[in-house]
C-alpha cells in the first residue's frame, strides 16, 4: 500500500525523542494504564503496531462479568476484584455498558459433585461433566456472597422446569431447571477503549512535561542502546525513543515484543477464543433478551447473546500460538451449532446465518500442563532491571503477564502504581469512580434521552440516537462540529461525511478497515458489503491525502481482512433464507 505523509503525532514523537514512560501495546490494558499514568501527570507515550484495541480486546465475548467460574478454580481474589469492578463500571461507564440477564439451563441435579472438587484442588481437566444444579446452586451463592455491599443487581434465581419453560418456551423441554444471575454487558468494547483512551490524552501535563501521546500504526521492532526503536507503519520510517520506564502491554504477544527488544521471555501461554454472529430473528427471539450461559459435558462453556439486533455465539478455549493469525475454524462453527441444539433443538442453524466471525488469542500465562479451562484469568507484573542502563541511568522493562477486560481499570491502576514507584513518584489521583468520557452526564432513561438530545443535537431522531449510543455524551462536542461545516449522509445516515472528518481528526482513524472494524459495527452486525467499503474509502480519500491507488489498495485490504479473517467474502452473494 503507498506510505502515508508523517502523522504530526509521529513527527512529534520522534522530535522529542525520549518519554519518561514507553508503552507498547494498545489493547484496553495498556490503553488503561497510560490513562492513569496520563492523569498523574507522568510524559508517557504509548505505541500500537496495529489499531487500538484492535487485538484482543476486539474480539472479547462482549461481556464484563465477575466470573463465576473462577470460583472453582480458587481465584477468590480475582473473582472479588471483577465483581467490585464490574459494578464500578456500570457506573463510571453506562453509555458502553449494561446490566445483562443471563440465564444457564441446567440438565442435572448432582452431576459434577465428585468431579468439581478434583479439578478445584489439581486444576487439571478430570473426566468431563456437566455441573448440576446442586454445584451451581453453590457457585451462584458465593457469587452472590462476592457483590456484597457493592450490589447493584438482583440475588439469583432458581426455578424449575415449568417455570422455565413459560418464560423461555424456546429452551430444551428436557433441562431441569433454570438459574438467572446479572453481570453486564459491553455493547461496544472497542470505543469504550478509545474513551479511555481520550481521557488520557485529554489529561493536563504537569509543567513542562509533553503530556500524553498515543501512536497507532506504530509499532517496536528493536533496542537502540536504552532506546526503543519505533517503526511508523504508515509510512515505513523508523525512530528512537529514550524512557525511564519501558511498559510491554501487548498481551499474548508480550514474548514476542521482549525477544524484539532483546530480553527473551518465557511468560505467556494464550488460548484461542472464537465466535460467530448470526443474523437468526428467531434465534434473537428464543433468547428472551438473555444471555444463554450453557455448559456442554465436555466442561466447556458457550454463550447465546444477543446483541445489536443480532445473536453472538462463543467461545472456544484451544491453545494457539501468538506468532500464527487467530481465525475461527469450520470445526469451531460446528462446534457452537452443536450446542445450540443443544439448548435450543427446535432451532435449526445454518452457516448461511453467519454474518461474522471472529477469533484471537487471550493473553494468559504459561500453563504448562494445566487444562486450557483452567488457566488463571488473574495477571502478574514482571520488572526486568536493568533491561537497558545509559549515561549510568537504569532502564526497567515491566511485562503485563495476563489481564482481562473486567479488570482493566483496576490493572491499569497496579500497573502504574509499579511504574510511579520505579520512576520514584506519588499517586495523585484515583481512577476508581472516575467516569469514563461520554459517559460523565450520561441520560439513563428514555425520556431524559430525548431531552439530552433537543438539548445538545436539536432533536430526538434515529440518526441523533445512534451518536448518542455511539459516543455516549461526546456527541455534545461532535453535534457541534457537524453544525460548523456542510454534511452528507452516508450508508442510510448511519455515518455522514464530516462524521468520519471527525474520526480522522478525533479518533486516529487512518484506514477504512479502522471504521468498518471498531469506529462503528458495521462488520460486527454483517452490514459491511462492498457499496459500504467503497462509500466510505471514497469519503475518506480526500481527508487522508489518498490518490485513486490509494484509495483502491484501502478497499481491497478490507476486502481481504473480511474474507481471511472473518469469513466475510462481500463479492459473493449471500443465500435467500
């Protein structure tokens, strides 16, 4: 593809030539950190080789939950922290994230009762099993044991099958019984990280520090001395960068990264998750609005979601390697479509509904022999020091080994507390209750809704309800660059031309897959064909200097990322149903 002029983010960056503090990786977790770090006042850069949030955190299973499963894993600690924080987020983030209901249909009474104690003491797989109402009945207790004063949802509930049934007729007439619990959902992950994101680039510098500034399309490739050198993936240009404290936040990648920057680990050992999105009415209508949270007998879980009008199912735990692309399998489909008939087997499910897929490699320590289901979800921090020392100056190289995004605020905070204490400075601010971007001020209701909306867009319409979903109380500040410049609609008004001015401007966007992947859900929800690839390379071609080759080479990598790593192939026709 033709290089890109310089960003002036980049020529910035490599002006100054050095930060107090380097992060490399921009998932939610280094985005998390440089947010605190920005907040403190600290000059911190952070560094992305692909788009934030655009790894991991991009293909998550779209929840923020306590998880329950790490009960029987004995993860108390972190089961306690991703409740606190799920309840903080629904809180501090209410534009991006919800209550969710979520019911587990459950076929037994005692299955499980001898298996479960084994796998919580060993941690190993066991014979496979299903948990039973009894292990569950436990397990939702002591979860609900966990919320504690910090309750913002109901206590569970059990019924049985009758009661069940009349509230869920769709569901398998065989099950037992029913249990239904709260955690929350994630709507939109990748543009909650970019909130957080601009909250640390909005934060004031101390004086006479650079502030904060965050690179994508930039990526580490190797060690200067002490420095990092940086290579502008846009343009092919490389650069040092001096810091007194080097953070590699690249989740499953971070052994890779450190044997870049010559300090070859051994610390990660990630999992493939998977999942599918299926345009299914009637599926979406059998879930009652619920997310399904089933167990097969295998132990392995799946999720029925619905979503954005759609019905997301996942997730599969299979060891991968970070060096190969992550791509949900045919094998993986069929797996899923088997445990939906499963749960729903008056049902029928064809690939034909797929509108989606999507895969990546969770960010999990080495776990040698331990089974993939078991693996702790929880997260260290490793400080190499000296990793690099210049004009008598130590260099430490800190590792994020693990992380999910629960947790994210709260290991963005531990993080930054490691860095403060290495670079010899105090906390002076708590992110803990701090809102998150647009969602300060956000309208809960329906009718205040309507009325933040007359209030800050002129009117309560579909098109100003999709900026409010998609940007929270940002919207503000957007409606009133959209009123200082001619607009176009665009895709039925589902974009417009000085939105996407916006997104260059605002949001760093600078290819047409960052809009079709994670400035909007175009991909997401199967809307992403041709006609909407081309409309919106042809509104970005002038904002970002294209020229028709350009521009051409912008339509064909998405084309391709949809095909090869999605199974999205707009050029061929989609069957009648």
């Amino acid at each position: 593809m033709p290089a890109q002029p310089e960003r002036a983010s980049v020529t910035e960056a490599r002006t100054a030539g050095r930060t107090s503090v380097l992060i490399v990786g921009g998932g939610i977790n280094g985005i998390a950190t440089f947010r605190d770090l920005a907040l403190q006042g600290v000059d911190v850069l952070l560094v992305e080789r692909g788009d934030f949030a655009s790894g991991a955190s991009a293909a998550s299973s779209h929840m923020i939950h306590g998880g329950i499963r790490y009960l029987e894993n004995g993860e108390f600690r972190l089961v306690k922290e991703s409740v606190r924080e799920r309840n903080g987020l629904l809180r501090i983030a209410p534009h991006y994230v919800r209550p969710l209901r979520t019911t587990i249909p459950i076929f037994s009474t005692f299955s499980g009762l001898l298996t479960a104690p084994l796998r919580f003491l060993t941690h190993r797989s066991g014979p496979p099993a299903e948990r039973g109402a009894l292990l569950i009945k436990v397990g939702l207790v002591l979860y609900d044991a966990f919320s504690g004063a910090g309750r913002v949802a109901p206590r569970h509930a059990f019924l049985g099958r009758r009661r069940s049934l009349r509230q869920l007729p769709a569901l398998n007439r065989e099950l037992k019984y029913t249990a239904t619990y709260f955690d929350a959902s994630m709507h939109d992950p990748e543009r909650l990280a970019l909130d957080v994101l601009l909250d640390g680039l909005a934060a004031h510098p101390a004086s006479g520090q650079a502030g904060a500034r965050a690179l994508n399309y930039v990526e580490a490739v190797g060690r200067d001395g002490a420095a990092v050198r940086l290579r502008d993936r846009l343009t092919g240009a490389e650069f040092a960068v001096e810091a007194d404290v080097v953070v590699n936040a690249s989740g499953p990648w971070t052994d890779l990264t450190n044997a870049s920057l010559g300090a070859p680990t051994r610390f990660m050992g990630g999992t493939k998750g998977s999942h599918v999105v299926l345009d299914h009415p009637e599926l979406l209508r059998a879930t009652g609005g619920r997310e399904i949270f089933f167990e097969n007998a295998d132990g392995r879980i799946v999720l029925i979601y619905p979503l954005k009008g759609r019905v997301m199912v996942g997730t599969t735990d299979i060891d991968a390697d970070p060096a190969e692309p992550a791509v949900c399998t045919e094998e993986e489909v069929d797996y899923f479509f088997d445990l939906i008939r499963i749960v729903f087997p008056r049902i029928a499910v064809d690939r034909s509904q797929i509108v989606y897929r999507f895969s990546a490699i969770r960010p999990l320590p080495r776990h040698e022999d331990t089974a993939p289901g078991f693996v702790s979800r929880d997260y260290r921090i490793e400080v190499d020091r000296p990793w690099a020392a210049t004009e008598g100056r130590r260099v430490p190289l800190v590792s994020l080994v693990g992380g999910k995004w629960t947790t994210f605020r709260a290991l963005g905070e531990h993080l930054a507390d490691t860095v403060l204490a290495l670079l010899g400075r105090e906390r002076t601010v708590r992110t803990a209750g701090r809102v998150i971007g647009g969602g300060r001020d956000y309208p809960r209701t329906p009718t205040d809704q309507a009325a933040w909306l007359r209030l800050h867009l002129g009117e309560d319409s579909p098109r100003t309800r999709l900026l409010l979903e998609r940007y929270g109380t940002r919207a503000a500040a957007l409606g009133a660059f959209l009123a200082e410049g001619p607009d176009e609609p665009l895709l039925g008004g589902g974009l417009s031309t000085r939105e996407l001015a916006w997104m260059v401007r605002e949001e760093h966007v600078a290819h047409v897959a960052d809009v079709v992947f994670r400035r909007t859900d175009l991909a997401f929800t199967g809307r992403a064909d041709r006609d909407a690839i081309e409309t919106i390379a042809d509104a970005l071609a002038p904002l970002l200097g294209w020229d028709p080759a350009a521009r051409d080479a912008q339509v064909a990598q998405t084309v391709a990322q949809l095909r090869d790593l999605h199974g999205v192939d707009v050029d061929t026709p989609v069957p009648a149903r």
